[in-house]
C-alpha cells in the first residue's frame, strides 16, 4: 500500500492535525500518512492526536524547519 503525503507546510496550529485527520478518514485501516509540517507546535500536537484518536505516530523527524510524520491509521473498531 503506497504512502499518502500530505503537505501541511505554512499553516498553523490546529490546521495541521485537522487536515491529516480529514485526510486519514479517507484511507483504509492500517494505510500510512506522511505529513509536512511548518508549525512547532505541530510535535506536541500529533502525538496529542495520535493518543487519543487510536491511530500510531510510526515516525517523528525534522529537517531544517520542516516536520516530518509518518501516521499509521488504526483498525477499524
């Protein structure tokens, strides 16, 4: 199943989280979410959004003023 990235670069906090959430709903259980990420705020908010939506952080990196994320969408309940 091939990556699906989503380029969140520019935007502030809460957009970044909101649009990978609209983006995950759209992908099957167990699909990968890459997200591109400008914000600082945006580290503290997807392990946030990843604790309480179910949904696993694979990976968390930076580049420069970049922020790179790797979601794994959960199971299906």
């Amino acid at each position: 199943m091939p990556d699906t990235l989503l380029d969140v670069q520019g935007l502030s906090c809460p957009l970044p989280v909101l649009k990978a959430n609209k983006a995950l709903r759209g992908l099957p259980p167990g699909a990968e979410l890459t997200v591109l990420a400008t914000d600082p705020a945006s580290q503290a908010d997807f392990r946030a959004f990843c604790t309480e939506t179910g949904h696993e952080l694979l990976a968390s990196t930076q580049e420069g003023s970049v922020y790179r994320y790797t979601l794994r969408k959960r199971a299906a309940p």
